[in-house]
C-alpha cells in the first residue's frame, strides 16, 4: 500500500494536499484497491458549496457505489474533468488522479486529520 508522507488522510479513505489555500483531495491507494475497478465518476460542480462528510463525489466501480466524503464545508474550485472519459486512472494513479481542487471555509482542523503513519496504521486496523 502507497501512502506519501506529504499528504493528509480522513478515515474515510480520501487523502488531502493543501496548495495555498486550495485543498486538493482524492482518494487512497487503499481505497481504490478496496474498491476495485473504478468505471464511472460523478464530480461535484463546480462553484458548489459543500458541507463537512457530505458527499463530494460518487464512485462506481465493478464492485459497488461508493462515496467520496468532503473532509470539511467549503468551496469546489475545480473538478479533475479527466476523469470522465478515464475514471480508471483512479486505479493506476490515485495519487495523481485528484477529485476536486477545494477552498475550505476555515483553516485544516487540527487532529482530525491522519499523517501518513497514522493513517498506514488505521488501515492495518481494518
């Protein structure tokens, strides 16, 4: 399992790299490989205002319906477009097949968030 020690982690499997102010999330290697063959992705829209552990995006795979969890209220920026025609790059490259590029409405909430050792340790948990 791939887990980068620059990026943060939700216990629901998405992980989080701030740029400035944007937060740009996507999901875990562990959470594509949990999900198998991911087939079609339906992003938030753009300019949506999204509230915490609401869904942000919805995936399908060949296994089930699964939902993308937004970590905190905010913004949707940008949404990853190129996911649509090759949602499967969630597969290949999940760390490089990000969701969505999103503004929080505040700053990180301190210990909600996993590092890299927590969260590799939260997965052998499960």
């Amino acid at each position: 399992m791939n887990v980068p020690a620059e990026l943060l982690y939700t216990k629901e499997h998405e992980w989080i790299r701030m740029e400035g102010q944007t937060a740009v999330i996507g999901i875990t290697d562990y959470a594509q490989d949990k999900m198998g063959d991911v087939v079609f992705v339906e992003l938030p829209a753009p300019g949506a205002h999204i509230d915490e552990a609401a869904p942000l995006a919805n995936l399908e795979s060949v296994k089930a319906v699964s939902e993308v969890f937004m970590p905190q209220s905010g913004t949707v920026e940008a949404v990853n477009t190129a996911l649509e025609p090759a949602p499967e790059s969630l597969n290949t490259d999940p760390y490089g097949s990000w969701i969505a590029r999103v503004a929080f409405d505040a700053p990180l909430t301190q210990g909600t968030y996993l590092d890299a050792a927590a969260y590799a340790a939260f997965c052998a948990e499960e």
